[in-house]
C-alpha cells in the first residue's frame, strides 16, 4: 500500500483546476472550482485540514449535509457528487487519498418524475473510455462507432444512417440524410438532415478506418455504409453493445469498483455485457455530450442544430447545468457590456 502524501485540501483544489486548465473550458473550471470549493469549505468547518483524511463516510456525510442544508434538487446532488467524484479520482492520482476512495462516492440515481435528468456518461469518463480505445483499440468498430456518436451528439440510427460518401474528408464534415425507403430513417424525418463538422481527429480516425479498417461491403439496398460489418450496415443492438462493453471500468480503468474479477464476472460475457450496472447505454454519451457542450460555451441554439433537438427539449430533458453554472456562464457574456 503506497504511503499518502499530506496536502490540505484547498491546495489540493488548486492543483486540481490548475490540471484541468489545459482541457477544460473556462466556463467549466468555474464550475469546477464552485462545486469542489464548496466542498473544501465544508471540510475546513469540520477542522479536516489533512485530505489524508478523507473517507468514503466523511464524503457521504458531506453528501447528506448539502441535501439537507441546501435543498438540493436531485439533479443538483448529482452534478455536485459527480464533481466531487471526479476530484477525488485526480486526488488518487497524486496520493493525496486512498486508492480507490472515488469509487465510493454515490451521486444519486435519479428516477420518477426527475427522470428527466437521468443518466450520462460525464465528459471527464467518456474522454477516458476513448483514450482507451484509442491506444488498445484504435480504428476499431467500436472505436469508430463511439468516437462518431460522442463528437456528433447523434443518435444511434443516426449514427448507422450514415454512408460511405456522408464523409467529406476535404470539408471534414459529415451529411445526417433521411432514407427510409433504404431502411435509415432519420427521427425527425426531413428536419432531422443535416451537415456536421468534425474535428481533426476524428477526421483522421475516418480516413483511417476507410482505407484500412472498414470492410468493403454494401447493405441490402446497395448503398455503401459508413460504419460496415462483415455482414453490411452495422446494427443498433451492435453499437449498444459497444456502449454497454467498453464504458464497464474494469475495460478503460483496468479495475472493477465493485472488486468483481474480470476474468469471471458474467458481465464481461459478449452477450451480457449490458448487465454490468457501471456500465452505460448508448443514450448517456448523447446526453453526456450535449452537457459537455454546453459547459463548452457552445450557445444552446448551435448545440440544438448540431444534436438535432429542440432547445425546449434540451433545457428539459439533456442541460445537467446547475443554475449556478449558467449564471456564471451568462456572467462571462455579461461583464465587458
């Protein structure tokens, strides 16, 4: 067991933001440095000055404190602990708290009348299960598969609607095309078509995949698919599959947090990989990554476009935004006025 290093917790926190500087927004680190502060101040009020300290019962007792004190809606509890989980996982990293302690750490399951902020797949965990598939996996199916859905925001048929000439390489773009007729409809219909550009990177993971990965084959209606299987146009139930596989920790952590073995758990079975309750469906990384845009700075309307939704619908149902978070987002906006 490795020995921890002390560090009082408002270091800790400032070490924190000044990692995330790098990969986070602006807007995000604001957010960041609000929820954990909160968290720190509640340490220093109960004379913790030592993260060494920390354990998974001081973490829950924080927990039932802001519900209590704060009235915290369920969505509210859950952004908050999601936050706090994410520190306590970098805090790992540099030996300031326990192996493991993170994993411990519960944000809620919302369901009922909150279910209409139900389950995502956070920025900070889908950027790990890429990482993974990047360096074990690269131009993999799944690989192509997730990295397309999280980038675009697209729904699953969405995602499998797509063919061959969809992908502009030269414009890095990519064409979202109702074809019911052909077996690919799109949900809105006519109104669900259309352009998306596309970063570099993933740019460079298509060009890849087209020319040494994708099987070239057709689908039954002689269209030439984007996403291809040896047997033609890839399924839903496929790319859930891959949803379902490669968010389980065991995969892109390397360890179970429910200290199951991986070489004998039945959730890393091909045909029960769903059954794992760490992992996720396809609809978390839609979800995940509308928020993540958001939290971007990326206006909602630009967001509403690209991930074909309203922004009624967005507000209601995807934004995991707190309200302090958007008003510390509109102050950004505001404050040269």
């Amino acid at each position: 067991m490795s020995t921890l290093d002390p560090i009082e917790p408002r270091n800790a926190l400032e070490l924190y933001l000044a990692d995330k500087e790098g990969t986070l927004s602006q807007s995000s680190i604001r957010s960041h440095r609000w929820r954990v502060s909160t968290f720190v101040d509640w340490l220093d009020e109960r004379g913790t000055t030592n993260m060494n300290e920390l354990t998974g019962r001081l973490v829950k007792e924080y927990q039932l404190d802001g519900r209590k004190a704060n009235d915290w809606a369920p969505s509210t509890e859950k952004s908050m602990m999601t936050t706090i989980r994410v520190f306590i996982r970098w805090c790992e990293g540099i030996e300031a708290v326990e192996s493991g302690l993170s994993e411990r750490v519960q944000p809620p399951t919302i369901s009922g009348d909150d279910d209409v902020r139900d389950e995502q797949l956070d920025a900070e965990t889908a950027q790990e299960v890429l990482k993974n598939l990047d360096r074990f996996h690269y131009c993999s199916r799944p690989h192509v598969t997730l990295a397309v859905m999280w980038h675009t925001m697209a729904r699953c048929g969405a995602v499998r609607s797509l063919d061959l000439d969809d992908y502009d390489a030269e414009k890095q773009s990519l064409r979202f095309k109702h074809r019911p007729e052909t077996g690919t409809p799109l949900k809105n219909k006519q109104t669900s078509e259309r352009h998306v550009a596309i970063s570099e990177s993933l740019a460079d993971l298509l060009d890849d995949w087209v020319e040494l990965k994708r099987p070239a084959v057709t689908d039954e209606y002689g269209r030439e698919p984007l996403i291809t299987t040896t047997n033609g146009r890839i399924a839903k139930g496929t790319i859930s599959g891959y949803a379902y596989k490669y968010t389980q920790p065991c995969r892109y952590k390397r360890r179970c947090p429910l200290d199951r073995n991986p070489e004998t758990c039945e959730s890393t079975e091909h045909a029960k990989v769903s059954s794992c309750p760490e992992s996720v469906s396809p609809h978390p990384f839609r979800r995940g990554s509308i928020t993540h845009w958001l939290r971007s700075d990326v206006p909602t309307q630009i967001v509403s476009d690209r991930a074909d939704v309203s922004e009624g619908v967005i507000d209601k149902h995807y934004d995991e935004r707190t309200d302090q978070e958007k008003m510390e987002q509109r102050r950004e906006y505001l404050e040269d006025v």
